[in-house]
C-alpha cells in the first residue's frame, strides 16, 4: 500500500531535497563544477550528446577519452534491467530481484554490488577532473550561463533567489497537459504500471496538474518577493509565432535577438507540432484532462486548452 501511494500522490518534497537540488543549480552557474554531482558532471546524458554544444564541445571530447560510467552501471543489469528505474516491468522486476530473493548471502551480494557502483563512481570522478579546467574556462567567460531543469524544481527556487534573485532571470516553460500525458502512458511509467488496468491518463492527469499547479501557487508568491525574475512561456502560444516568443525571452534578457537566430526563425515552420497530439489522444481522453486539469487552466487563464474549443 505504502508503494501505491508513492506512485499515485506526489510526495512532499523533503527541504534536505529541496536545497540539494538548489546547490547544484548554484553550483553550475557559478562555476563550482567540483562541486556537482558525479552523474550530472559526467554522466552518459552529456557524454553521449552527439552533438554537443559547441562551448562544452573541447570537454566532452576529453570525458569521452577518459571516462565510462557504463562500467560502474554493468554489475546492477543483471538484477534492475539497463536502465534503472525506467519502464515500469524492469522496475517491477528490480524490486523483485532486490528484496524478493531469500537467503542472506544473496542479500549480501546485492549490497556488494551497489557498493561497487559506488567505488566505480568515486573512480570515474578522479579520472574526469583533468577535463574540469575545459569547462571552468568556458562557464567563467561566459557573459550568460544558463541551464535547463526538466524536473519539479519551483520548490527550490525558495532556497536560491533569497541570495541570487538580482542575478537570475528564469522562464518557465509550459505546455498544455493534453500533449504531455499521453507520453507518460505510453512509456510506461512506475504509476502505469501501478494502476493494474485503471484509466491511465486520468492517474497521469491528477499526478501531473497537480504537480503543475503547486508549481505555480509557488512561482505566484514568489512573484510577489521577486517581481522581475519570472518569464512564463507556453509551447502552443511559441510555437504559433516563434519570433515573437523568441523576442519576449530576449527582451526580458534585456538582449537583442542575433540576426542569424531571427533568420533561422523565419525560415522553419513550426506550428503543426505543436497540436500533434490530436491524432493520438481520443476526445475521452482530452475531455477527462480537461475537466482533471481544470485549476490549471484557471491559474494560467488558458481556457482555449479546453477540448471543447477544438
């Protein structure tokens, strides 16, 4: 039962979490990259870009020479699946492997192995710090550092902008549930896996716009603390005309938009992904969103998200 709830209600982030993830945002735009975490400095979502930004390019090239966190991550396939905490069966199965088995030896085994991923970790550290000074001197010339959170972090922000709202400018991204919720499903996450044949997308729904609308109860008073450091920005309204969308970001940057970026702009379309969504998501579907997600429509006065406009 203790698992269900986990999977079905968003947990109240613990602060000693909070301020984690806070510390290592500091950490990145500051520069302090000593400091990060092992996986964020040179995990294989960095070293595996096969495109790399050009200012992390020289770094990157030298993680790849020296570092393979695949090698810490080989001893756990056997018992969680290639990709740990990914698809809901693997996780299932994990579990299964880790805590089902009887007999002491076998748990004394498990614990080895995580404790040599560990040791592994700590060994791919030392071998990444000759590649750190890359990295330093490019953050440390760089007139703008910028990073970009894909997780719940409006709860953070309480920790970091008491001390650094003079220097932070943050856009928070949006986009109708509508288009998001169908990919959580379909991917098979923990809560699907959970939810033993219920209606998917509505557990998707209610985790996920409340997710959002805590996010935005947070943004709203810290708003009132910090009147200039929030930009909202919502896909469907960018992509409908990205060089006004991309103009407002550079305005509230206080930056002119490059010519080569406006260019760019002018000659891509883009308004026909953002609505793709429509030719998967049943009218149920979207109606059961809608009517599950209705504050955050409210809370960002986005009433055309409603299906019934379409």
């Amino acid at each position: 039962m203790l698992i269900f709830l986990i999977y079905f209600c968003p947990r109240k982030v613990p602060d000693f979490e909070q301020k984690s993830c806070a510390d290592t945002v500091q950490q990145l735009l500051m520069c302090q990259h000593e400091s990060l975490p092992t996986q964020l400095l040179i995990g294989n979502f960095l070293r595996g870009s096969r495109l790399p930004p050009v200012a992390v390019a020289g770094y990157v090239g030298c993680l790849r020479n020296t570092t393979d966190l695949k090698k810490c991550e080989k001893d756990l396939h056997g018992h969680c699946g290639q990709w740990f905490g990914g698809r809901a069966k693997d996780m299932e199965q994990c579990r299964a492997n880790l805590w089902n088995r009887t007999g002491l030896v076998h748990r004394l085994q498990i614990g080895e192995k995580f404790n040599s991923i560990l040791e592994c970790f700590q060994v791919q550290r030392e071998k990444a710090k000759s590649c750190i000074p890359r990295l330093a001197k490019t953050c440390e010339n760089a007139k703008i550092r910028s990073t970009k959170i894909i997780r719940p972090f409006m709860h953070s922000l309480q920790h970091l902008l008491p001390q650094y709202h003079q220097h932070l400018h943050i856009i928070h991204f949006l986009r109708d549930p509508k288009a998001l919720i169908p990919a959580h499903v379909k991917h098979e996450g923990a809560r699907a896996h959970a939810s033993k044949g219920k209606n998917q997308t509505k557990i998707e729904a209610k985790v996920l716009c409340r997710m959002m609308l805590d996010d935005l109860k947070i943004r709203k008073n810290l708003t009132e603390k910090y009147p200039y450091v929030f930009h909202e920005v919502t896909y469907e309204d960018f992509m409908s005309n990205p060089l006004n969308g991309t103009s407002a970001i550079y305005d509230f940057l206080g930056l002119p938009v490059p010519a080569a970026v406006k260019t760019w702009l002018k000659g891509v379309g883009f308004t026909s992904h953002a609505n793709n969504w429509e030719n998967s998501t049943t009218l149920g579907d979207a109606s059961d969103i809608d009517n599950i997600c209705r504050d955050v429509y409210t809370a960002l006065d986005r009433r055309k998200w409603d299906t019934y406009l379409f």
